[in-house]
C-alpha cells in the first residue's frame, strides 16, 4: 500500500510534467493540469508518509536500473517519511495557488513549461529523500537543481532574473561537487555497493563535507548568497517551494550523511561547536540582513537564512548533548531542530503565498509603495498576521514550540553540572536564539505594519483588491495548519524520529497550549462584552489626533527603513549599512534627504572580487579556445596520452 502510493506519487508527477509540455495546450489548461497534478502527487506521498510515521517501520521499493552501482530504490522510513510531509504539503498547495497567480500565462511556452519544471521539482525533491541508493540520490540531486533554475529564470528577459539564476546554479553546483567527494571516497571504503549509507564514512573531514555540500542547499551563511538572489526572481508559489521544502533537503542529507559516523557519543565535541556556531551566524546575520531590505520577497529570503540557522542551533545542541552525555540536551536539541523543520515550511510557504498575493494586487515587491492593504485584502491581511506571528515565535502559534524546545534544551546545558563544553555550548544558543528572536520581532512588525497597515503609498496600492479563491484558500489552509501546530505540538513530539522523548515532555508542551490560548480567548470576551455594551447606541469613527494637521500625507507615515534604521545601527559593525545624506550646505536648506541601503557583504567583499579574479583567470587561457576542432582533438589525445603514462608508473 506504501509503495504504491508512493509510486503514484512520482508517477502522477512525472505524467504531469510530460503533459504541460505539450505545444497544444492553451489558456488555462496547463495552470490546471500542473497544479493539480501537484496536489494529487502530493496527496499520495503525505499519505504514504503518514502511515509510516504513524505505524512505525519501513517501506521499500528496488528495481533493476541499467547504470554501473544503481538501481532504483527507495526506502520510505521514518527520517525520510518526517521530511517527505511538508514537501507533499506545500507542494500540493502551492501548485493549487499557481493556477491562480499563473493563470494569465497559460498561453505562454515559459507559462506551460513552467508547470513541468514545477513538478519535475516536486518529484526530484521526494526521489532525494525517499533514495535508498547513492546514484539515485545524485541523479534526483541534480535534477531538483537544474528544475528549480528554470522555475528561478522563468522570467529571463530580466538581467536581475539571469544574474539570480546563474549565482544559484553555480552555488548550486560547487555544494554538489563536495557531496561528489562526499561520496566518492566513502564508496570507494566501502563495499562499492553504491548503496546511500556507507558505514565507513568516521572521518571529520567527511562531517565538514556534509555540512558544507548540504549546508550550501540550506542556505548557511556564508553559502547562503543564493536565497536573496534567487527567491524574489522565482514566481511566488515556487518561492514557496524553494524556501518552505527544498532548502530542508540539505537539512535532510546532512542527517542522513551524520547517521552514517558512529553513534552520536561517539562524535568529537568540536563537531556540535561548528553547528552552533554556523547557526548561530546564520541567524543572526539572516535577521539583520532582513531588516535593511525593501523587496518583500528579499526579506522573507534572509529570513529563511535566519530560521535554517535556527534549525542548525538545534542540531548542535543535540550534537553536544549527546558528546557530553547530557540526555536531556541532546533530546530537546534534536526534538526542537525536527519540530522547526515542519513549522519553518508551514509559515515560510504561507508568507511567501501572502507575499505573491500583495506583489500581484499591488503591482510592486517593494514594501515601501504598499500600504493600507489590509482594508482592502483582509484575508490575505489575516493570513499573513498569521504567518508573521508564528515565525516570531509567538505562542499559541507552531514557531513557538520548536524555538521553545532548543531553549529548553540550552538552558538544562547550562545549570546543574554538565561541564564546561555543554555549558559554554547552551549559552551561545541561548544569546543567539535570543538576539534572533527579538530582531525578527521588529523585523515582521515592520513588514507587515508598512504592507498592511496606515494608507497607500502608491496608487497602484490604493486600486489594489483580493485575490481569487485559488490563491487564498491555501494560505488559509497553511494559516490554520499554524495554530495547529502550536496546539497540538505535544501529539506531534512522539513521532519524531531518531528522538527519545524526555519524561514530561509532551505534558509541558500541552500546557503551554492550554495557557497561550488565555491571551486570544480573553481578547474574543472582550470584543464581544464591547459589541454587548455598545449594542443599541450610536458609535461614530474618525480619524486619530493629528496634532492639528488635517491634511496628512502617505509621506507622513513611518517608511519600513526609518522604523528598522535604529535596530540596524546598533549592529552596524556586523552588516553594510550605507547612509547617503543630501543636503545644499545651508543652514536652512531647500532640499535634505536620507537614503540608506543594506549590501550582502559575503556577496560585496568574497564572492565578487572572487570571482572577478577567476574571471581574469580564465582569461589567460582564452586563447586555447578557438574552434579549430583538429586542435581539441588534438587535447584529448594529449590528456589520454598523460593518463596512459601514470597508470602505467612512467
């Protein structure tokens, strides 16, 4: 039953994608065909996956596959079945919302082939999880990539677009050549079987590549230049996807890779360090970088940045844990990083639908000629509420519980007597989680008060309306899926897998449930005791006290770089913030002004003089391609000719 519903799954997609590839489609037929393709394959695998999850085991499928060590084999178990649930999930519902956010560009080709790029994504992302097999795991590896390329340079006309879509294939690219080496000489170790898991690979030099061959997919800093480049140039519902599931798939293999290094008390100390560490900058350079940010969908980029080096605090947490033989660490630690994999793919995917939404009514990403949308989207306005408070951690939403358990797992590092290690460990998870959470705070209060609150920058945000039922009823859904998991979170902490549940556990996650839903029950009594007491008197609105100015402009209301400029400036030493100020020289002058911007600065100071230098490199050997074919021939005589003379030891 497992197998073929996953099978179905991949099938549905794979016919799909060779479907919205026909020349002959038109109007809204692709639209349809693609995303509800994604919603039945997504269908199947979520079943598939909960079933495992739920009854515990495994599922198997091996099939003969004509290539030197492969084969097709997947093996659903219970990593892989946690990890398979939010990609069926959002992908399912983002291809719902594409039919409607691309349902104007079905007559296109790049419209209709858009949607057979989006479902070979979905069935690459569910054949890398579910691959029992390394050749299988590469070739599905490579084609989620080159998939999400063309999704990212759906809109090639533009030079951003182009320039996004290039820095993500090539960092895309050199985290694949590393998990190359990754495997390559674990295999070679090995039995040669080819086979996903190789129980030679004990090595730190392994451990560092995982982290950095994943780590490149998930986005940690300083690998993570692709995600602001690449997220806003994709349509929105695959923003969703790319940001929501895919990234999870180096969380995924940097999992899978670590259960093949020994037992976890075995694993040196320094190696929960660098996960701390590297998450503990990811976070915090993430959050900042957000904050100085004007494109919607750039912001909720770096924010991805900032919530994978929330995920990567965990791991380390549980890493350290399990070195120092602290149980209770290392429990939470992990329990906390699995539960903010599927919370962080809930809330991201719904932000990023919310943020296509406004970006379609408002004819703009940037956040500064929004404004007063909510009076006029108030369903999306109350889904990206939602969205916004649940990555802020607030209780009684699903961001909460996940942040809460790596806390819990911190702070029992650092009272009692667990060692200098763990205690040193929990405290710099601990600030970092700290700093991180109280900058997000100002960063979503930010971003949705300048989108949804005040009045309309511009007029195009003033003629803006809501959007098509295909757009918002998956944002609803993924909305109510963030109070669910907040809830019910105690439920969920006993299937995740590869985690001993501390005693008490899911009885404190309940409680807290219980608690955190006085503040929205006492804030119901009282908008029905006001409705009570107004009931039979006449009641007037108008506008608040201006101080006596009646005539107040949108220019008059807070910009989104004013009310984060204060934030930014306290860590200015840690991100490039420039500030240009105008001004004529007078001491009453005619006309003053203040900009102030945020670069990347990997991006600014490594990678662009980097790759100016290779650039000038490769340059030099300009020369030695000519198109003269008897010259290239001549090369591969000449390279044939020196492998030939080392093999045989000359």
């Amino acid at each position: 039953m497992i197998q073929i519903l996953l099978l179905a799954s991949l099938g549905i997609t794979a016919l799909g994608a060779a479907a919205c590839s026909m020349p002959f489609l038109k109007g809204r037929v692709a639209p349809l065909i693609g995303g509800y393709s994604a919603a039945a394959a997504g269908g199947a695998a979520l079943l598939a996956a909960i079933l495992v999850l739920v009854n515990g085991g495994q599922a198997c499928f091996s099939s003969v596959w004509q290539l030197p060590f492969a084969s097709f084999s997947l093996k659903l178990d219970q990593l892989s079945a946690f990890f398979v649930i939010p990609v069926s999930l959002v992908c399912g519902l983002a291809g719902i919302y594409g039919t409607g956010y691309m349902a104007d560009e079905g007559n296109s080709t790049g419209g209709r082939l858009s949607w057979t790029w989006f479902l070979l994504l979905m069935g690459s992302m569910i054949t890398v999880i579910a691959a029992s097999n390394g050749i299988l795991f590469l070739v599905a590896w490579e084609t989620m990539t080159v998939s999400s390329f063309f999704l990212v340079t759906r809109y090639h006309e533009k030079g951003e677009v182009r320039r996004a879509g290039w820095i993500y294939l090539t960092a895309s690219h050199i985290g694949t050549a590393l998990i190359l080496v990754l495997f390559a000489f674990p295999g070679a170790a090995a039995t040669g079987s080819g086979t996903l898991v190789h129980p030679a690979c004990s090595h730190g030099l392994f451990f560092l590549l995982a982290l950095v061959g994943f780590g490149t997919k998930a986005g940690i800093v300083p690998l993570h230049v692709w995600l602001p480049q690449a997220h806003p140039a994709a349509p929105s519902h695959v923003s969703a996807v790319m940001s929501g599931v895919m990234i999870k798939t180096g969380v995924y293999g940097l999992l899978r890779m670590l259960t093949c290094l020994g037992s976890p008390e075995q694993w040196p100390i320094w190696w929960g360090w660098v996960m701390i560490g590297s998450g503990a900058v990811s976070a915090l350079y993430g959050i900042l970088n957000a904050l100085g940010q004007r494109d919607i969908k750039r912001i909720l980029a770096y924010s991805s940045v900032e919530n994978m080096g929330i995920v990567f605090i965990g791991l380390g947490v549980w890493m350290t844990g399990a070195s120092t033989g602290n149980a209770l660490m290392s429990s939470l630690g992990l329990a906390g990083a699995l539960l903010h994999v599927w919370n962080h793919s809930i809330f991201k995917s719904l932000l990023f639908l919310g943020a296509g939404s406004v970006a379609k009514a408002s004819g703009t990403r940037d956040i500064e000629l929004t404004g007063g949308l909510l009076g006029r989207m108030g369903r999306t306005g109350l889904a990206f509420f939602t969205g916004s408070a649940a990555i802020i951690g607030l209780p009684p939403l699903n961001g909460f519980t996940g942040e809460f358990l790596i806390y819990w797992g911190a702070f029992s590092a650092v009272y009692g007597d667990n060692g200098f290690h763990a205690s040193v460990s929990g405290l710099l998870a601990i600030t970092a989680l700290a700093l991180a959470g109280g900058l997000a705070m100002i960063c979503f209060t930010r971003l949705f008060g300048t989108v949804f609150l005040g009045s309309p920058r511009s007029e195009n945000a003033g003629k803006a309306c809501e959007t098509v039922g295909s757009m918002y009823i998956p944002m609803m859904i993924l909305a109510v899926l963030c109070l669910a998991g907040g809830l019910l979170a105690h439920l969920v902490v006993g299937f995740l897998p590869g985690v001993s549940i501390a005693s008490g556990t899911p009885e404190v996650l309940g409680r807290i449930a219980l608690v955190s839903l006085a503040l929205p029950a006492g804030m119901l009594l009282a908008g029905a005791l006001r409705k009570i007491l107004l009931s039979g008197r006449s009641t007037t609105t108008s506008d608040t006290w201006g101080c006596g100015y009646i005539l107040p402009g949108s220019r008059m209301q807070y910009t989104a770089s004013s009310f984060s400029l204060p934030a930014l400036l306290l860590f200015r030493g840690f991100v490039s913030l420039r500030l240009t100020t105008r001004s004529n020289g007078e001491y009453f002058p005619n006309g003053l002004s203040l900009k102030s911007g945020l670069r990347d600065s990997f991006m600014h100071r490594l990678y662009e003089p980097l790759f100016r230098s290779l650039h000038r490199l490769s340059g030099w050997f300009s020369g030695m391609q000519h198109g003269r074919n008897q010259l290239y021939v001549l090369y591969m005589a000449a390279v044939l000719l020196i492998l030939l003379l080392w093999e045989l030891g000359v």
